[in-house]
C-alpha cells in the first residue's frame, strides 16, 4: 500500500509539473521555429502523403532524408513530364523542409516555367486546352512560391525569385506584384540587385514612370550600380523623359563609342517593355557619325517586325518541326543573331583608326 501511495505521489508530480511547464515549452518551441532551429510539426495531411514507414522516420528526427528522398522522385517526375505527380512532391517536400530555399525555388520552376513550356509544345492539344494548361500550371507554380516567400518572411531571395518569376516577358506577367517583391526583398535585405530590379520592373509600367525615374534617381546615387548596362541605358532613357541634363551621354555611357555598342542592344529592349526615350535619335546620330553601313543599321525595322524569310539572304526559314506551321524571326532576334556582331566589329574599327 505504501508503495502504490508514493508511486501516485511521484506520478501526480510528474503530471503537475508537465502542466506547469507546457507554456514554457510552447513558447521555446515557437521561439526556436521564428528562429529557423526547429522546424514545425509536420501537418495531418503531410503525414497521411508520406505513408507509415517515411512518417516514423521523420518524426524520428530525420525530415531532411525524406525529403531529399521525395526530391529524387520528384526529379523522376519531371523525367517523365507527369506535373501532377510532381506538384504533389514538392508540397510533401516543403512540408517537410519549409525553411529550405532550394525547394521552394525548384518546385515553383518546374510549375510555373517546365510545365508552362511543355504544354506550349505538346502534341495533340487544342488550343484553348494549351493555353488553359499553361496558365494553370503557371498558377501553381507562383502560388507555390508565394507560399514560400509568406512562410519564409526573412528570406528577401524568395522575394526576388517572385519577382523574377512574375516579371519574365516571356511568360505571363504581373508587374506591379514583381514591383511589391523586388520592393519587399529590398526593404528586408539592402541588396543593391534588388534595388536594380526594383528600377528595371517600375520602368516597365509606363503609368508610373515619374516614379520609375525617382526611384532611377536613387539607384544611381549607389556608384555601384553604374557599372552596369541596365542602369546605364534606363537613366538614360528617363532622363531623357524627365527633359533633364544633369549627366552628359558620356557621363552616363562611358563614352560615345561605348553609347553606339550599348543603346542598340537597349534598342531591342524594348519588347520588354522598358522606356525608350531619346534612344532611337541617339543611335540615329551614332550611327551618322561613326558612318555605319546601312545594312548594319539596327533601326532598319521596328524590332517586333516578323520575317518568314531571311531578309538578306531572302531564303524561307524551315517549318516548326512539331506543329508543321510556317516558322518567323523577329528584326529584334534576327539582328541580334549575327549582325549585331558584325556592326561591333565595324565599330572597332573605326576606333582603331582615331
């Protein structure tokens, strides 16, 4: 009897003492996930995914083997363009790891870019069916990394891949969000690559371009964010927007030879969406004075303009091999191929002889 007595004394203590102390574990607990040192628990749908055998090894303490084991199937996935099955990896896997940048970063990439150009070239799609595809997966990719980016609120590289992501002019956009990410990641980290990036998307908006050019203004205050062509030729085109002269064109491009080599490639740009201000009167002027050939001229055509045919050679460009349809270049990608080249290595020659 005594010893039934002192072994419900000890277990009464025993059990006093975890309520007691429950509130000061939930709060180390929350404070170590705030901290990155402790993930957080493992949600009930992730554990019904991972079946019974992966469950109990990572509760056991070993979420980052099933997770790397989950990313080897997912590559398999991606092998075998099953998105489906993909997606559904990369959520077990953030689950999991949520704190791990890469994984956020690859499974976003696989929806929102791989699955998006899959379907642009799938066979024996309509097109409504294609599109709707696309969009979706490009859906699921950016919400998948805006999970992230809201799970990983000091990480400013998710913000940036968010930004990079939705400001792509080769798939859909949102620019005012990127603006908001690259604004974000900025704000958090400091980092001069993002401030580049915060400029290069606000200039693309052209309702806020008084804006674009304040925040210009300010980036290159940063010495060393002049060394680059971007920021070179923006400032030069807002500048010439905002009808200022506060830095000459060899201020801004290194010199006037340097100019001619630099704005026809920001020229072509401009299918992005970027200001233009000023820049074609330039190149004209460049252009006059180094005495460049006519068929070296970027401003031949508008960069859009569309060709069926090689406009030197006047040769048909072959047909796409998956739809069979008629293929087209544009001046922009036909120039940039293999004049442009030619055109530079006019240029230095020009300078070689003064």
């Amino acid at each position: 009897m005594k010893l039934f007595c002192n072994l419900s004394v000890v277990l009464a203590a025993v059990i006093l003492t975890g309520f007691l102390r429950r509130p000061f574990d939930d709060r180390l607990a929350e404070d170590m996930q705030e901290r990155n040192l402790l993930p957080p628990p493992i949600a009930l749908d992730t554990r019904e995914e991972l079946g019974q055998t992966a469950l109990a090894i990572a509760l056991g303490g070993l979420r980052p083997l099933v997770a790397a084991m989950t990313n080897i199937q997912a590559h398999g996935h991606w092998e075998e363009q099953d998105w489906h099955e993909l997606e559904q990896s990369y959520k077990t896997i953030v689950a999991l790891q949520p704190r791990i940048r890469y994984y956020w970063d690859a499974g976003s990439w696989h929806l929102y870019s791989n699955a998006y150009a899959d379907y642009a070239d799938r066979p024996g799609l309509s097109e409504g069916r294609r599109k709707r595809k696309q969009q979706e997966f490009f859906e699921k990719g950016i919400a998948f990394l805006e999970r992230g980016v809201e799970q990983n609120p000091r990480d400013w590289r998710l913000c940036h891949l968010l930004g990079n992501a939705l400001s792509a002019n080769w798939r859909p956009q949102n620019l005012e969000r990127a603006v908001e990410c690259f604004e974000r990641g900025h704000a958090e980290s400091g980092a001069a690559q993002l401030q580049r990036n915060h400029v290069y998307c606000l200039s693309r908006i052209p309702e806020r371009k008084t804006e674009a050019w304040e925040a210009c203004r300010r980036m290159w205050d940063k010495e060393g964010n002049r060394r680059y062509n971007t920021p070179q030729t923006i400032f030069f085109a807002l500048q010439s927007w905002a009808g200022e002269t506060t830095y000459s064109m060899e201020e801004i491009l290194g010199s006037r030879m340097a100019a001619a080599q630099k704005l026809p490639d920001y020229w072509f740009r401009q299918v992005e969406g970027f200001p233009m201000d000023g820049v074609a009167e330039t190149i004209n002027q460049l252009c006059e004075e180094f005495e460049v050939p006519s068929h070296l001229d970027p401003l031949t055509f508008p960069p859009g303009k569309t060709f069926d045919h090689d406009p030197y050679t006047r040769k048909p460009y072959p047909l796409h091999p998956v739809t069979g349809e008629p293929r087209t270049k544009t001046w922009r990608s036909i120039w940039m191929n293999r004049p442009r080249d030619t055109y530079r290595t006019y240029l230095r020659s020009v300078q070689a002889k003064r």
